[in-house]
C-alpha cells in the first residue's frame, strides 16, 4: 500500500477539463470526487434493495407460518378422529377379553376338575392383565406390549378350553392428509 501511495504521487493525473488540478484518487479528499455530480440517497437505495432481496424471505416465513398453524389444525382434528376410532376398538378388545375372562370363569367354577384348576389359574391371569391394562394414559410405552400379552394369554386360553376364537379386529382407520 505504501508503495502503491509513492507511486501514484509521482505520477501524473489526467485531467476531466482544462483548468483542473489533477487529483490522486488515493488521497484525494472524498469530496472532491461528488464536486462533479450530487449522488442520489445511498440509504434509500439499499432500503429498495434490501426490501426486493428481503421480500423473498418475507413472504417464504409468513408461508411457512400460515402453513404450520393449518396443519397443526387438521393434523389435530385427523388425530383426534384416528385416536378416537384406534381407541374404541382398543377399548373393544380389551372389553371382550374381560367379558369372555369372567363368563369362563363362571363356568368353570362350578365344576371341580383338575383340568379346571389349570384354566381358572390362566384365566385369573387375564383378568389381572385386564385389570392393569393402563387406559387412561395413551401415551404409555408399554401399551401394545401389554395388549400383545392379553392376545397372547387369549389365544392360551381358546387353546386351553378347546375353542376357536371369535374376536375379530377390523382394519385400523386411515389417517389422511
């Protein structure tokens, strides 16, 4: 930079007209170069651009936000419809396992068999298991795992009384989008 400054100084400035004293445009004072013409507002033009380049972002955002908060709407609305049907045919199942639970135990109560002493211990299992199936938290993580259990236990137990099971699960509900 210093040599650059050494060098400009011993050379000679062409000038823009007769009468003018040639300039360094190194060191030459920041007025002398708007003596010619007045420039426009700086600030105002990058405002303008600064409002075309930021624009973009803008509407990108504001998109985005309208986006997010419908879709948060329906996604709940969606939500609420599958959980609600997931939730009854949850609640289905379990009912008919506790319900086909206590009629065997019923049965098998009057009837003192060895054989009986066997199921009714298997039975009085799945009542617990029925008893314990946590139904009030959805958010349970052990929640299909106790559900595979009592399926599991329900399908001993058909094996143990001789019986084809006559629940059926239906298709889970769509979710759409």
């Amino acid at each position: 930079l210093h040599r650059a400054r050494a060098h400009a100084q011993n050379r000679v400035w062409p000038c823009g007209g007769a009468g003018e004293v040639a300039m360094d445009p190194l060191t030459a004072p920041a007025s002398a170069s708007s003596s010619r013409r007045p420039d426009p507002d700086p600030d105002a033009d990058a405002d303008l651009f600064d409002r075309i380049v930021l624009a973009d972002d803008e509407f990108r955002g504001k998109g985005y936000r309208e986006g997010f908060i419908e879709g948060s709407r329906v996604g709940e609305i969606d939500g609420r419809r599958y959980g609600l049907a997931n939730g009854a045919k949850l609640g289905s199942e379990v009912s008919f396992y506790k319900g086909f639970t206590i009629t065997w135990k019923s049965l098998l109560q009057n009837n003192p068999d060895t054989k009986n002493s066997k199921r009714l211990k298997v039975l009085n299992s799945m009542l617990e298991m029925v008893h314990s199936f946590p139904y009030e938290d959805p958010t349970n993580n052990r929640l299909q795992e106790d559900l595979e259990k009592m399926r599991a236990k329900f399908k001993q137990i058909c094996s143990l009384l001789n019986i084809q099971p006559a629940f059926h699960k239906e298709k889970a509900a769509a979710m759409s989008f």
